[in-house]
C-alpha cells in the first residue's frame, strides 16, 4: 500500500482551571512526523480537525517555498501504540493533488 499521507494522534489531556476541585479535560492531535504543528481543542473532532488546517497551511507553505514535505507515514501501521491510553483515537489523513476535488489535505 503506498504511503500518502500521515496519521493524526489525538490524545486526552488534563487542564487544570487554577481550583484543584476543577480540570477540564481537552484533546491534544499531533503528528509524530511534523512535531511543530500540534493542537488542542475542547472535542477529538475539533482537535482533529484544525490540524488538518494546520496541514494544508504546512502544505502549501512547503510547496510555494520548493521545500519537500517530511516523509509520508505508513497508512498501515499508527508510529506509536498509545491504544491502552483512555480515549486515545489515530486518524490517518490523505495528502492528495490539490487539482483532486476529493482531496481531504492539499
């Protein structure tokens, strides 16, 4: 299978409101390929989400710069197993032509 694209890691983590009594919880996403873009957010989906914003920023800035994109992850296999973590959930993103209407990053 060909690698196109890079798998999301969106994590549960803890933020305390400044009262102990009081912590909300939010999802960090991450791409374990590209550290300098992460996010977080009060949903997975939301998380999820505005990184694949971030994404197609990165994209287009490394494309109009002429820099080559970090290399694309294996759609098979997540880079790390964090599944016995609570809540943690790997969305594999396609990056695709952007001249493709069914692109989901370009």
């Amino acid at each position: 299978m060909p690698k196109n694209g890079y798998w999301i890691e969106c994590i549960p983590v803890m933020e305390t409101t400044g009262n102990v009594q009081e912590s909300e919880e939010r999802y960090s996403a991450i791409i374990s390929s590209i550290p300098e873009i992460s996010v977080e957010a009060d949903s997975p989906g939301v998380a999820i989400e505005r990184l694949q914003m971030k994404l197609r920023a990165l994209s287009r800035y490394y494309r109009m710069s002429g820099k080559m994109m970090p290399e694309l992850d294996n759609p098979v296999q997540p880079p790390r197993n964090r599944g016995s973590a609570r809540g943690w959930i790997s969305v594999y993103v396609r990056v695709v032509d952007c001249h493709n209407s069914n692109s989901v990053v370009c």
